[in-house]
C-alpha cells in the first residue's frame, strides 16, 4: 500500500533518544515503514538527548542494536539518511535556541516544512518541563489554526505521551492539564502500544462485523471474562524503574495496557468507526469501572512478587536480587484484580485481570466463559462438563479459539470439548506487524482512534488506585510468593476458586 499522499511531510523529534525505546521500538517501526512505503516522501528524524553524538555514530548505535532488523545495506543507508542528533537538555529552556535553529536547518534539508511530531520517550518526571519549554520557545502554532484563513496549509504539532503517564489519578490529571495548556486535545497522542496490536483490533472487527458474536456478548450469556498478560521475563536491567513510584504490574500493566485491552472488549458499538467515535464507546466503560472500596481490596485483588525459580531450564534469580531493587522490596511482579463494568450489557460479570512477569509462560489473551446451558441435557456423557470459550490470543500464537463441546466417534454418545481455530499466521500467511508501526503510522495521518483520551486515563487511575493505597497501606510478609517460573501465587488461585472459576493457563 503506498500511503504517501495522505502524509504530510513531517519532522519526528524524539525526546529521550538516547534511551532503550528509541533503538528497540521507535527506529525498527519507523524503518519498517519506510520499506513498506508508508512513511512521507519528505521526513526527518531527530533524536534529542543530553549525551553528545554525532549524527553519524547515533546512527551506528540504532543500527548495532539491531542489525539483524536492517539486512538491506542500501535500504537502511537510504533511511538513516533522514536520522540526524542534537545533544540538548529539553528541560532547560536555554537549550531550546541552539535546538531550533538546527530543526530549522534540517526542515530545510528534507523539506519537512514546519509539521512537527513531538516524541517523549523519556523518565517521566522529564515530561512536565519538556511540555513547558516547547512552548515558551513557541514552537506550537497549532493552537492558531482556526484563526487561518488557508487552514489546509497550516502546519500541525502533535505530541505524543509515552506511558507512564503519571503515578496515581493526581498526577495523571496535573500532566493531563500541562499538555492541555500548549496542545489541543486533538493534537496529543496518548500511546498505549498494546492498542496497536493487531488482536486487538481485530476484537473490534470480530464483534462489529459480524452478525453472530455481539447477540452473546453480554451478561445474558458471558459468565465472566479473563484477560491475562503473562511475562517469562523478569524484570532484567529495569530493576530500578519497576521498584519506583511507577513500577509493579498493576501500575505498569494492569492500569495501562489491561484496562484498555478490556474497554475495546466491553465497548457498544460505536455509531461510526472515526475516532472521536470509538472514543466515545471506550470512555464509556472508563466512566462505568466500578472503583473498588478500600476494605474491600483483600477479597478482590492479589499481589504477588517472584522468588528465585526455573523456566526451560533457566535458572531466574528473586526479584529481590535484581539489580537496583530494595532486598526488601513490597513491589508486585505480580498483580490480579476482579473487576466489574456497571453498564446494562455487563452488569454482574465479573472481570478477572492479571497480569506478571517471571511467569511459566508469555502470553497475552482474552478469554470469554460462557454460562452452561439452562437444561444440562448431558450431564453423564462428559467425563468435564467444561464452559463454552472464546479465545482471543493477542500473543504469541495470535488468533482466535472457540471451544465448545462436540460427539466424540462411536455408537456410544460421549461429549468432549472440541476447537474451532482461526490461526492468524496460517490464515493469512502473514506475521502480525509490530503495534509501534501501527501507531506512528496513524499518529502521521492524524488518526487518534487508538489512541487514549484524557478521560480514560483518569478513570483507569481511578479504578485501580484503592488496591494501591490498601497495598502501600498494608505490607504483605510472605513475599516472594511464587516461584519465578510458575503462573503467579496461589491466593491468585484460590481468588478464582472462591467461585468456583479457575484461570485459564495454556500450556
Ligand atoms: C511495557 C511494560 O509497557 O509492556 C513492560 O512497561 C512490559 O514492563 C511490556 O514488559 C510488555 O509488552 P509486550 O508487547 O511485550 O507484551
């Protein structure tokens, strides 16, 4: 597909280039759009970071870390041509001169015009003065727009906000009001990466255009829903990171990627399928997530932190001796909750997330288990009488599974369950792209359906904040307690057996 004429040349400045996300996401997503042919005839990359380089070595760096990516020598040549470097501190605003006048330069250079694509992928507590000093060297003019009398050629500046995006529902809302203070909502760019995932998107096709899910969708027929994201990794060299005020699965995952993962499940039908559209279907569940009681907290949600354990023969030291972690840690590598969505649709359904690193197995799903039928016609056939399922694997094995029971051969009438199996590599002979190309494509056309509105964050804060405060409140002292390896501590089970539920763990 060549898109070309549909992207305006554009300039991508990213703040915190020198970080992980920018040689590990950023320039592989960018670079595979530019060989897919989706990238503008006329763009530029600049990374910005204190560390000085020049352009020449930034661009060795993104390439060593991963060769392997750019096999082609003449393709990425052609590319990294359009990456240069600016060794600048963004919360200093004298800075921001000298920083100018070289984006001018290169604008010039690849004629990119003035369109400005604004990249924070920096520490977090970076965000609120890099905001400010972009606009007090008064390089947003995007707020003037309605003003023009030629809107089509006024450039645009657009943000966007890597997570995460703030510690707590006051912090989210503060940095929610400094990005509304110099960008139009229209103009930022909350990412969530897993919204770019193509499982997740295709949640929404499966449910839209089809005629024979949605009529079951609801509480009428669901028993409950499981969303799980599951890590084999621990948390390697970001120790420091996820013991910190922003760190631990229900912040970093749960509130995040989970809770959005569930609202694109939940949501009604939008009117259309533009943004401000779908937004307003996946705001809706935001606003409905019943927000725990603080007492309530042990009966519904499950900390967990890995101990020393195995997987394929590894051996995985504790969280607790992992490079900048507190011996004494209380972070969770490990969280569950049991949630409820208080809409006419989903009322009474209960919604089981969890979600841990150093786990038996990677895997990020939906599973959706149906209510027996009313009449249990065969209740001496089946060895098990197992629920009606359907599977959404985000990843790995990305697809579609629906379980439900079928005569197994013979004159003797058995019932086992039995797959239906939409396997997404094999159907479409295709390896789903990666979410960070997704997403920069769209954030270049201007297309924020998948990406987070103001309103969803703050309540996402709001939803999990009392199991954080009973958590911080109240130290557990038998951590660790799952062995790294394993899926997750047993009270996550017995959470689950209280109603007679189980987690669906694949092997
Ligand atoms: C990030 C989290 O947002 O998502 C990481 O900060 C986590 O801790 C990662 O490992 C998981 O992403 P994915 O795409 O591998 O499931």
């Amino acid at each position: 597909m060549d898109n070309k004429e549909q992207l305006h040349p554009c300039m991508i400045v990213i703040f915190g280039a020198s970080g992980d996300l920018t040689k590990r996401k950023l320039i592989p997503a960018l670079y595979d759009l530019y060989t897919r042919k989706q990238m503008p005839e006329h763009f530029a990359i600049v990374g910005v970071s204190r560390t000085a380089f020049s352009d020449d070595d930034f661009r060795q760096k993104l390439f060593d870390f991963k060769s392997d990516n750019y096999p082609d020598a003449d393709q990425w040549k052609a590319f990294s041509n359009h990456i240069h470097y600016h060794a600048a501190d963004s919360t200093k605003l004298a800075d921001f001169g000298d920083m100018k006048a070289r984006l001018k330069q290169l604008a010039d250079e690849h004629k990119t015009g003035e369109n400005m694509l604004f990249y924070l992928s920096m520490a977090p507590q970076f965000f609120e003065p890099t905001i400010q000093n972009i606009s007090a060297a008064e390089m947003v003019t995007e707020g003037k727009r309605y003003c023009s009398l030629d809107r089509q050629s006024k450039p645009w500046q657009r943000i966007v906000v890597e997570k995460p995006f703030g510690s707590d529902p006051k912090s989210a809302t503060h940095l929610n009001s400094v990005l509304a203070n110099v960008f139009e909502e229209t103009e930022i760019y909350r990412i969530d990466h897993y919204l770019g995932k193509e499982l997740v998107q295709n949640m929404m096709v499966l449910r839209f255009a089809n005629a024979i899910f949605e009529p079951i969708w609801n509480q009428s027929y669901i028993d409950h829903v499981q969303i799980t994201a599951s890590e084999t990794v621990g948390v390697e060299s970001r120790g420091a990171y996820y013991d910190g005020p922003t760190g631990g699965a229900m912040r970093d995952m749960i509130q995040s990627h989970l809770l959005q993962v569930l609202s694109v499940m939940a949501m009604e039908p939008p009117v259309s399928l533009k943004a401000e559209d779908i937004r307003t279907e996946k705001i809706k569940i935001f606003k409905a997530m019943r927000v725990p009681k603080y007492d309530d907290v042990p009966n519904i949600a499950v900390r967990g932190q890995y101990g020393d354990g195995q997987l394929g023969g590894k051996v995985i030291k504790s969280f607790r001796e992992s490079e900048g972690v507190n011996p004494e840690s209380q972070c969770d590598t490990y969280a569950a909750m049991k949630m409820y969505v208080d809409t006419w649709r989903w009322g009474g359904v209960p919604f089981y997330l969890r979600s841990g690193k150093a786990m038996a197995k990677k895997v990020t799903n939906i599973v959706l288990y149906f209510k027996p039928t009313p009449h249990i016609l065969f209740r001496d056939m089946a060895k098990q009488r197992k629920a009606n399922q359907i599977v959404i694997n985000v990843q790995p094995d990305e697809g579609i599974r629906i379980r439900f029971e079928g005569k197994v051969p013979g004159h003797k009438l058995a019932v086992k369950d039995v797959e239906l199996d939409f396997d997404y590599v094999k159907q479409w002979n295709a390896q789903p792209p990666d979410g960070y190309a997704t997403l920069l494509y769209d954030v270049m056309l201007g297309d924020q359906t998948l990406f987070k509105h103001r309103d969803e964050i703050e309540c996402a804060w709001h939803a999990v904040q009392p199991v954080l405060d009973y958590w911080q409140d109240n130290p557990q002292f038998d951590l660790p307690n799952y062995a790294a390896g394993t899926w997750g501590p047993s009270a996550a089970d017995i959470l689950m057996a209280q109603s007679n539920r189980y987690w669906h763990n694949p092997k």
